[in-house]
C-alpha cells in the first residue's frame, strides 16, 4: 500500500508540474507577440503626415500664409515665399523641423531613425533621412494631384 501512494503522489506533481510549465509557455508567447510601449505603428505614421500636411509654414503668399501641403505644390512650381525666399528651401527647413521634433531619433528612444521623400510627379523633390535604417519599420504615404501634377508624401519610421 505505502509503494502505491508514493507513486500517486510522483503522478500528481509531474501532471502538476507538467501543467504549470504549459502555463509559463502560453504566458511567454502573448509577451513575444505583443509590440512594446514605445514602438511606432502605422496609423501613427499616417496621422503624423495628414497632420504635418495641414501645418501652416512661415512662407506666405500673396494672400495667406501656406500649409505644407501648399507649400509643396509651391516648390513644386517654382514660387516664391512673399518674403523672397525660395519655396523650397522654406520646404526644406520645415520639414526638418517638423519631423525632428516629431520622432525623437536616439539610442534610448524607440525611434531608431526616419526617411522621409516628397515626390513630384515620381520625382524625388526632397528626402530627409536621420538615425539608422533597420529591417523593423512603420510607414505611411500620403498623396494628392493638383492641376495635373501628382505629389507624394511618404515617411518610413525605424524602431
């Protein structure tokens, strides 16, 4: 009698242990599969151009002050700010501005880097790249025509 309880008791704790360990599997692969805090989704890249589109520049024309997007078509065609600077280089300072103030870039960030091109008509008209490129990015584009010409808004961000 005494042999067989000791043999129950050695069944019960490996089932025990068996299950437990089964457990700590499931527990490891929910925490694998789900992305971190600080990594940077899609729909976050998409709101930051929509948004960034919308942001009204310092280079004004004759009647208003222009949002980036404005101010793209602008370079685009040559134009001239009010204040006499070329369109594109206020296009180029903003954008800097814009996006370096919006993806934090450092070792201790989860931003490892960001690309970011404007395309004219397939033609690259202004690329702003910072930190370092890895295989683990988010991106979004964005475009829209305007009096025959097609514009392209497009950021890959790097976690």
């Amino acid at each position: 009698m005494k042999n067989n309880r000791g043999q129950e008791e050695m069944v019960g704790f490996a089932v025990i242990a068996i299950i437990v360990s089964i457990g700590i599997l499931i527990l490891l692969s929910f925490m694998i599969r789900s992305p971190t805090k600080g990594d940077t989704e899609n729909y976050q890249v998409d709101s930051f151009i929509g948004s960034a589109l919308q942001y009204t520049t310092s280079c004004e024309s004759d009647v208003e002050f222009l949002s980036l997007q404005d101010l793209i078509i602008a370079c685009g065609n040559g134009e001239m700010c009010f204040d006499g600077r070329d369109s594109c280089n206020a296009l180029n300072s903003t954008v800097i501005d814009l996006v370096g103030n919006g993806w934090n870039v450092g070792a201790n960030s989860s931003v490892k880097g960001y690309n970011l091109k404007v395309l004219i008509d397939g033609q690259e008209k202004l690329a702003i790249k910072n930190g370092n490129e890895t295989i683990n990015f988010k991106g979004g584009f964005q475009d829209f025509a305007r009096s025959g010409r097609n514009y392209e808004v497009s950021l890959s961000v790097y976690n």
